[in-house]
C-alpha cells in the first residue's frame, strides 16, 4: 500500500465485502450487523497510511457490532456523528462527538454498538513505536494510556486538528507521499496524542532549565537542517516534552519550534550574504526549510527584505 491511498468499496457490496475492506485499511475484526435484513451498500472506507500510523474514516450506514483484538496497535477512534459504544478490557466507554475511545494493542474489544449515523476517524498507531514516543515525550515508558480521550480539551483538539489536516491532503500529495515525510508526520502524530492523553506527572527530577535549553539550541544550531520533532529535541537535552517547553516558556520566552525557525532563517541569511547556495531555494533547504512559500513570508517578516531582493543586492 502506498504512503498515501484513499479507498473505497466499489460496487453493492455485502457485509463481507465490506469487512474486508476495513479490516485492510483498518483493524482485522469480527462484524455483526444489529438489523436483520441492513445491508452494506452505505458502507466506506478511505485511509491515509504513514508508516507506523494510518488514519482510516469509516462508516458503515447501518447499525453494526464489532469484535477486535486490536493486534500490535492502539487504535484512537473519534465519532464525527452518532454513538459508540465501545468494552474496553470490560470497562465501558461511550464515545460521541467531541471525545474518542483509545483502544489498547493485544486486548479483547467489543464495540457493542457503532449506530447507523457514525462515522469514524480512526488512527492506528504502532504499539512498539508509540511506547518508543512515549519514552520520549513523557520520560516514562510504562505510562498508561486513559481510555477515553477528551477532545474538546485545547491539547485534544488540538492533536484531532492535526489529524484532519493530514487526512484531507489529496490522494497524489507527492509530500506525504515520501516516507522521510510520512515518519516525521506519524511522529508529530503520535507526541501530540501523548501529550493530550497522558497526564502531567510533576514529580520528574529535572535538569536545571537553563541547562535544558542550552542543550537544546546547541543541538539544533549544529544541525539545524534535521526534521527536529519536539520529542527529538526533548530527547536531545534528556527531559520529556512538556519539560522542555516549560523551560523554553520560561527562560526563553518562545516554543523550541519557534527558536528552531530562528535558527534556520539566520543560517539561510547568512548563507545568501556569503553567496554560498546558488539560488534562495537551495540555501532554504540547506537550512532545513521545506515549504518555500512560508519561508519567504517568515523571512521578510524577520530581515524586512524577500531573500531574493537580498540575494540581488548582496
């Protein structure tokens, strides 16, 4: 399957048919059908695949009962309508829209009732990579995962934002189409639903913060081209997540995204006053800049001058 696909269920197919399609795109699952005599003809699906992550929207235009193991992934399922009514290791979990149930790897899940109006985003993330993020962004490998996610929490929607951004790039986005992109987007993916899932646990023995933040814009002065997440640059100074934006929010009084973008017009602006690149392109890549448009706008606003004019009058 490629980095980027989006499905559907061709034809009046049965509920077999449809099944397939999902487990596929989706999770392997047991369907039943709640209404004798439903049928499958309303059913779809489309999926976004980025690596370790896929986000699937699915409906099934009937009322429907689902079994799954949910094997090697959690899957985060979000109504964007109706009711679902998920067991959850033998705890019950209504979702609706505005919340979404967090369904754990390797674990016997009945969604007892998906009605007829649901439809679903659903993302699968890999088991093994989300608990190597979690190590990250929370220092703490072994933190459980609530089973219902608050999506009207401004960290929760935020993170459901970002999937929807993803989700509705066009099939043939030669962008996400590259895996060097794909990982890099599974990763902001991935920290942003830790961070709005997992509770802050305060009692980490810390680094001094200036000494965080040092650590941190060393690094990413020395290699400021990378696709630093903010896991990596967590990683880099030893401290979760929200550990460095607090320190970056104190003693610095700017996210490390921001303090990165800073770094990487500096290295472009001195790059096209010592002539290095052979065009303001090249120079913006060196630097790290992938969206050429958005560095021009980010550039003018901090030198006052494009860096075209500034190439020209050099």
């Amino acid at each position: 399957m490629s980095q980027l696909q989006q499905l559907s269920i061709p034809g009046d197919p049965d509920w077999d048919a449809a099944s397939d399609a999902v487990s596929a795109a989706y999770f392997p699952h047991v369907l039943r059908p709640r209404v004798a005599r439903s049928t499958a003809t309303e059913a779809d699906v489309a999926v976004t695949v980025l690596g370790p992550l896929r986000i699937a929207r699915i409906g099934w235009g009937a009322e429907v009962s689902i079994h799954s193991d949910h094997p090697g992934a959690y899957g985060i399922n979000v109504p964007l309508n109706g009711v679902l009514e998920t067991s959850v290791a033998g705890h019950s979990v209504v979702s609706t829209s505005g919340s979404a149930t967090v369904n754990p790897p390797d674990t016997p899940t009945d969604i007892t009732r998906w009605s007829s109006t649901c439809t679903i985003v659903g993302v699968k993330i890999d088991r093994d990579f989300l608990h190597h993020e979690m190590c990250r962004v929370t220092g703490q490998p072994d933190t459980s995962i609530p089973d219902q996610l608050d999506l009207r929490s401004p960290e929760g929607a935020s993170w459901f934002r970002l999937v929807q951004s993803i989700a509705g790039q066009p099939a043939d986005d030669p962008l996400l189409a590259n895996p060097l992109v794909a990982e890099q987007l599974a990763g902001s993916l991935t920290d942003a639903f830790l961070l709005a899932a997992v509770p802050d646990d305060r009692g980490d023995h810390l680094l001094p913060r200036p000494r965080i933040v040092t650590r941190v814009l060393d690094a990413l002065r020395a290699d400021p081209a990378r696709p630093w997440t903010a896991a990596d640059m967590a990683e880099s100074a030893g401290v979760s997540v929200r550990r460095l934006q607090e320190g970056f929010r104190q003693y610095v009084g700017k996210t490390p995204r921001e303090c990165l973008t800073e770094i990487r017009l500096a290295a472009v602006h001195d790059d096209l006053m010592r002539g290095t690149s052979a065009s303001v392109t090249d120079a913006a890549m060196k630097a790290g800049f992938t969206h050429t448009g958005r560095f021009a706008a980010a550039f003018r606003q901090r030198y006052g001058v494009s860096p075209s004019q500034l190439l020209t009058d050099r």
